[in-house]
C-alpha cells in the first residue's frame, strides 16, 4: 500500500499537470504574439539571459520555446503522478517550469493559487521529495520534510481567515457573506444557485464554521500529535468540498486538499498498532482536547441574539482583538513549529541505522525553510511589531529584516482570500425598520458585470457575444470549469470592478477580435465567428447588475428587488443595466489604437504563421 508521502506527492504530480495543461490551451488566444498580451516583450525584460540564448540565437521564437516548455511541464508532471519519479530535483525542475511560464503569463497568471502552488512546489522538492532515491518508498513516511507543509497550510488557512475580520466588512462582520458569496464569486458552479436560497440561518451558520476552520482549527495543522493534526486536516477538506461543490477554484482546492495530507503523516506503524492507538486512552484525550478547544473557539467568537424577527448570529471578534491575537499567536506559531521540526529532526538522528549527518542537514534545510514561509506571515498584524514573551519585534525598522523580506518574497507569500466580499447592493429608499432577516440589513446582491455587444457583418443591431463561463444571458446556467481555469473569463470579473482605463488588456481583445484573429476569437462562445464566417464590425460593452433568481421563500420576499421565480423556471439570473463600459469600437478607431500604444501593447494586428516564423 503506498505511504501518504508517496500519495501526496503523486497528487501534486496531477495538480501541475492540471496547471500545465489549462495553461498550454489558453496560451494562444493569452499570450501568444497573436494573443491579448504577448509575452515575447516581458520575456526579455524578466528573462533576459535565457531570451538571448533562446531567441535571439535563432534556436525558436518565444512562442514556441514557451509551448515546448508548457509541453515540458505536462511530461514532468506526469511522472510525478505516476510515481515513476519523486526525486527532489524533478519537483523543483517542475516548480521552476511553472514560475518561468506564469510569470510570461503577465496579468493572466497572477492569482493567488498560481503563487501558492510555486511555494508548495518549491518547499516540496527541497524539504519533502526523497533526494537519496528515486521515489518515495511505499512505507517510509517524511515526517520532518511535512513541517514545512504543515506550516505553509497553517499559514494560508490563517492568514485568509484574519483577514477578514481585519478588512472591516460588513458582510463579514454580520456572518451574511455567504449571502453574497455564491452570486458573487467569480466564476459561480452549477450547484451555486441552489445553495443560495438556503435558509439565512444555515448560510451565516456557515460564515461562522469557515471562521473556526480558518482560524483556530489552523492551530491543530501545526500540532505536534498526529490525531490533533487529522481532525484539523479534516476539518479543511470538509471546507475545501464544498467550496468545490459551488465555485470554480480551478486546482486551488485540490492543492489545499493535498497539503493536508503532510498534515496526517505520523510514525511509522503497522495496522494493528494504529488500532491501538485510535482506542487507548491518549488518542480519546487529544480528541476530547481538539473538542474543548474549538467549542472554547465559538464562544469566544460568536454569540446568540434575539433578533426582530428571529435568532441571529453575530460574530463577536473586532479587528483589533484580532491585532491583539496576532501579536503573540504569530510568534507562538513559528517558534512552536520550529522546536516540533527540530524535535522531530532529533528523534530521527536517534534512530538505529540512521545516516546523522543527512538527517541532521535535512531537519536545517526544513527549519530555515519554515522561517522564510513566515515572513508574510510576520507582517500579518496592523501593528508590524508582534510581541513574544515580552520583547516586542519592531520589524519594519530592522534593515536586516527588510533585506530579508525582499529578497523571501520570491519563494514565500501572504495569503488573503476573499479579504472583502464584493456585489453588495444597497437599499434605494431606505426605511426606518431593517427589512431583512434576523434585524439586520437586507442582502441585496449586486454583482457587477460586463456584457459585450457587437455588430455583426453588415448589421446595425447590437448583439450580445456569448462567453463559455461568465454569466451572460438571464437563463444560462454556471458551468463546471474546475480544475481548468478559464483565465480571461476570470479577469472579466475584475475588470467589472473598475474601469476600462485600468484594464488595458480588455481593450487589446477588443482590437484582436475586430481585426478577426481566430485564436482570441475562440474565447468567445460564438462557432460562427471562431469558423470566420461571420465578422464583427463594431463592439461595445454595457455595465450590469447582476442576480441569481430566487425562489418564493420568506426569507427571499424581504430582498428589495429580487426576482421571484417558480422551480419550474429556465431564468437562473436577474440583471438590471447600470451604465456603459466603453462606448462602440470599430476596426481603425484612432482613440483606441492610440490608447494601446500609450498602454505599451503593439496594435499592429494579428500575427500570421509566416510572420511567426520570420520573427
């Protein structure tokens, strides 16, 4: 039977070759020189050695180098997962692929996800995958190489949670961010409409278990006893599940999943042992402990009301008692990791047949790699000076300690997701008695989103251009699009959040897709236009508002402006016009070729395959 190591390491073999693949088939239409952002211009200002070896020898262009190592990436990945090889050198080789073509991925390829799998990939190859065989034995389990891992999902379980008690949100603070969260979310998945006409009670009950995950259940991750440690782990691939079960997250919730198996990894032991273990009277106490501990958690954080209407739930836990935490949680944290690491390290040296020296390197290597994942993590607190035992760290004064920072960002990174929960509306003629549940403000959604039109061939009507994932039309469902990431369809969203001024590359795909270009095309969920027999001749883009319909519910009636609907209904969104994105483009149009060119993109046109080959 293989060994969680063996396991893991087989998991993060698939995840990149997930990565790997999602990346090579959008490459074209995102970053090829035919694409929205060519990344032949940030290649050779971020890669310039390599860009001179590669391409200005004349070995291949950018494109084709990019895709060959894309291609690379896929091979490499599958070796891994088919726990051919596990060897250090191919997880970092993999790693290094993956940072080289995301960073050429330019704004595409900035998402948290892209960074935390760089970080696993590199704390994996050189802490966790075996470097004196060729894979990982099918009983040997590496219990010293898993405290780097345990500590890099502490922290972005963490981090994510604090920080939303930090950022002040209302939707937060009055635990109805769920309420927003499945219309809202980027790319919502099939099941996502149904979970929003949940009962408000259940959803804030919700808001309330994903802080006690994030949060103080975080700590057991970084347990020193193993079933402290699985009840933790557990307690994540439950969130993880139902984040899956709702959103598209691409392969963020399957690396999240596989970072706690490192978590569950104990001593050796065989089954009967471990029986054993599950039955005697230390395995009843840690569990009873993880208990007290988590029940001690929600009465701390969370209190019962009387609401007006019925009983709520508020979270009690401000920004600054969380400032307050931080000061000495953060330290408590590292230094506790670091003794358990070391202790580990010590126990394995003491070990009969043991090679000492190897060990004793590898449980330094695990130590020093465990302090530079916290250098984020240091700078979590608001104050920027954490306090352990009395002696308060004033970080941002220290140049060494800057010095430091800088030169860690490159392989250790902060985390922070869904800091602030964006699409909340407001209430138009505002009343003196809150209307909605439980006393508090009604949850009106208000998700922004762009729509495209375009005139088509010779027509003076406006079209609306379909897309494969965003929503669009009122009765298109979500789709299922994890673990791929459709990266343009998630920028989309972004854009919405702002202006066209501050999305260059929106307006580089309008250009590509007036000029025809098949490869952008094909990011449009249109066949005729992607077969080149029809052509667009004009586009603009209008601001909506967008909804999920809901269902005749009580709680659903008390929304100002929802769209009632039966079950029976095809319409799945409502959406209300808020204004215009970008006034019509046409192919030429002065302003916006001038406008790319001030951006730095090159409006020349699309790239033929004899123009690649020339180049």
């Amino acid at each position: 039977m293989a060994s969680l190591s063996a396991i893991y390491l087989r998991s993060l073999g698939v995840i990149f070759a997930i990565a790997f693949i999602s990346y090579h088939v959008q490459y074209p239409a995102l970053s090829s020189r035919a694409g929205i952002e060519p990344s032949e211009r940030l290649f050779r200002r971020a890669f310039p050695t390599l860009h001179a070896s590669v391409v200005e020898k004349g070995y291949a262009d950018a494109d084709t180098f990019v895709e060959l190592l894309s291609v690379l990436g896929v091979v490499l990945s599958a070796l891994i997962a088919s726990g051919i090889i596990h060897h250090g050198t191919l997880v970092l080789a993999v790693t290094a692929i993956y940072h080289f073509v995301a960073t050429l991925g330019a704004s595409f390829y900035t998402f948290q996800w892209d960074i935390l799998l760089v970080e696993t990939g590199f704390l994996t190859g050189l802490c966790f995958a075996p470097w004196r065989s060729v894979r990982a034995s099918s009983g040997k389990q590496c219990e010293v190489g898993s405290w780097p891992l345990r500590f890099l999902l502490f922290k972005l379980m963490y981090m994510s949670g604090v920080v939303k008690i930090q950022a002040n949100c209302p939707a937060w603070q009055n635990l109805t961010a769920l309420e927003f969260h499945f219309a809202t979310q980027c790319l919502p998945g099939p099941l996502a409409w149904y979970a929003s006409q949940l009962h408000p009670f259940l959803l804030r009950l919700g808001v309330a278990a994903t802080f006690v995950i994030e949060i103080p259940a975080a700590f057991l991750l970084i347990s020193p006893f193993v079933s402290m440690r699985k009840i933790g782990a557990w307690l994540q691939i439950l969130l993880q599940v139902l984040i899956i079960l709702t959103g598209s997250y691409n392969f963020f919730n399957l690396l999240t999943i596989a970072l706690c198996m490192p978590c569950m990894i104990g001593e050796e032991s065989s089954a009967d042992e471990r029986k054993a273990k599950q039955l005697s009277v230390g395995h009843r106490l840690q569990v009873l402990a993880c208990a007290t501990f988590l029940a001690w958690a929600c009465k701390e954080m969370f209190v019962l009301e009387n609401g007006q209407n019925a009983v709520g739930l508020r979270l009690t836990t401000s920004s600054q008692d969380c400032d307050v935490l931080l000061e000495w949680a953060i330290p408590l944290a590292l230094v506790a990791t670091l003794v358990f690491a070391a202790v580990t390290g010590v126990r394995g040296i003491a070990k009969k047949n043991a090679n000492r020296f190897t060990v004793a390197v590898h449980t330094l290597v695990c130590c020093a790699c465990i302090s530079i994942a916290a250098v984020p993590f240091l700078s979590l607190s608001n104050t920027h000076q954490p306090t352990f035992l009395g002696v308060r760290w004033d970080i941002n004064r220290s140049k060494t300690w800057n010095t430091f920072r800088r030169h860690s960002s490159r392989v250790s990174h902060g985390y922070g997701l869904f800091r602030r929960m964006t699409g909340v509306g407001h209430q138009q003629h505002q009343s003196d008695e809150p209307v909605g549940w439980a006393g508090l403000p009604p949850s009106i959604v208000a998700r922004p989103e762009i729509i495209l039109e375009a005139r088509i061939d010779d027509s003076e009507e406006w079209r609306e251009l379909d897309f494969r994932w965003k929503p669009g039309r009122v009765d298109k469902r979500p789709r299922q699009a994890a673990p791929h990431q459709p990266r343009f369809d998630w920028r989309m969203w972004f854009a919405a959040l702002g202006t066209v001024q501050r999305n260059p590359w929106l307006v580089s795909f309008v250009h590509k897709i007036l000029l025809g270009c098949p490869a952008v095309l094909d990011l449009l969920d249109e066949p005729e236009l992607a077969a080149g027999t029809q052509r667009i001749t004009s586009v603009r883009a209008n601001l909506y508002e967008y909804d999920f319909t809901r269902l005749g519910t009580k709680w659903a009636r008390r929304i100002p402006g929802a769209h009632i609907v039966n079950a029976s209904s095809d319409q799945v969104w409502s959406r209300k016009l808020v204004g215009q994105y970008f006034p019509p483009l046409e192919v030429g149009n002065q302003s916006l070729l001038d406008f790319l060119t001030h951006a730095g993109y090159d409006p020349s046109g699309c790239s033929t395959t004899e123009d690649r080959c020339k180049g």
